[in-house]
C-alpha cells in the first residue's frame, strides 16, 4: 500500500517538475526574443 502512495506521489511530483520546465523555457524564449529585438 506504501509502495502505491509513494508511486502516485512521484508521478504527482514528475507532472509538475515538467509543467514548470516547460513555462520556464517558455519564459526564457521570451527573454531571448526580447534582447534580439533590443539589439536590432
């Protein structure tokens, strides 16, 4: 039964590590596109 918990939870965590990864790299391109622009 612990075993099952522990496996949700790290699904769980997994999910939102990669929710974050992906706004971040969002964020950063964002980032990068501005500073491209400043330059031109």
């Amino acid at each position: 039964m612990l075993v099952l918990i522990l496996v949700g939870m790290g699904i769980y965590a997994f999910i939102l590590f990669v929710k974050l990864a992906n706004r971040g790299i969002t964020a950063l391109d964002i980032y990068i596109e501005e500073k491209r622009n400043n330059k031109l």
